[in-house]
C-alpha cells in the first residue's frame, strides 16, 4: 500500500481539521509539508493530506460531506 493525496490545504488550521474528521471516520492520515507552509517566506506550498491508497476513496467522502 502507498500514501495518495487526499487533499491540499493552504492554511495549517484547515489541515488539521480535515486530518481530525478523517480519525474520527477510523481512516488514517498523514499531513505532508505543514512546516513549510508555516516558513513564511512568501510562498504557497500547501499542506497535502494524505491516506492510504485503499482508503482514498472513503476519505474523499468524509471530506466532501456536509458536516
């Protein structure tokens, strides 16, 4: 199995929130780049929310329904 991108978020907090309803879901999930969208260097990386590949589907889901 290998980690996919769930979803991209350009504010830490948001990430966080997305990575809780995930856990709260059962799925677990892995926020890839948080320090660097924190450097504050002027520049957009995001933070990428990652899943196990098996779980892509069901997370997207999660993600994308109302709360």
């Amino acid at each position: 199995m290998s980690l996919v991108e769930a979803a991209k978020y350009y504010n830490s907090f948001e990430a966080g929130l997305a990575q809780s309803r995930l856990e709260e879901a059962g799925i677990d999930s892995v926020l890839f780049d948080l320090e660097m969208a924190t450097y504050g260097i002027g520049l957009s990386i995001p933070v990428r929310l990652m899943v196990l590949d098996d779980d892509l589907l069901i997370a997207t889901r999660v993600l994308h329904s109302p709360d």
